[in-house]
C-alpha cells in the first residue's frame, strides 16, 4: 500500500488497481493515530516514570523524553493506521 513509509500508492502493485481516496479518507487514520498515539504513549510514558528509574531523572530530562515519546509515536504508527 505504501511506496515508502509515508508515501502511499496510487496503484496496487498486483492487480493495478487504483486507489480512489475519497473526501474524508485520511479523518480515520487520524483519529486512530491520535488515540493509540494517546493510549500507548501515555502508558509507556506512566510505565516507565513510575517503573523504572526515570522518576530520578530531573524534570527536564522527563520532559525530554515525554516531548519524544509524543514526536515519535505518531510517526511510528502512521503507515499502519492508514491501512486500517
């Protein structure tokens, strides 16, 4: 479905089918992005202040990786919530 990791098809490689991408294509992958973006973020974020030793860090180098947990979880589950 996707020709890199953000770029999608237009054509299926097998059967040359074309994709048609209605208006409102992209509002559910969005919305699943944000929510497992919420869900799985939030709760490695929770696990790993309350887990490991990152509750000893001081309050920036919390932030630090909190800011990096919410970049990178958007980026990482894009292509999958577009598919589904």
């Amino acid at each position: 479905m996707f020709d890199g990791y953000f770029m999608p098809r237009n054509r299926c490689l097998i059967c040359g089918v074309k994709y048609e991408r209605e208006e409102g294509y992209f509002l559910g992958g969005c919305a699943l992005n944000l929510v497992g973006r919420i869900f799985f973020g939030f709760g490695l974020a929770i696990d790993l202040l309350f887990k490991s030793g990152v509750c000893e860090l001081d309050l920036i180098w919390q932030e630090v990786i909190a800011v990096a947990l919410a970049v990178a979880f958007p980026l990482i589950l894009f292509p999958f919530s577009q598919v589904v």
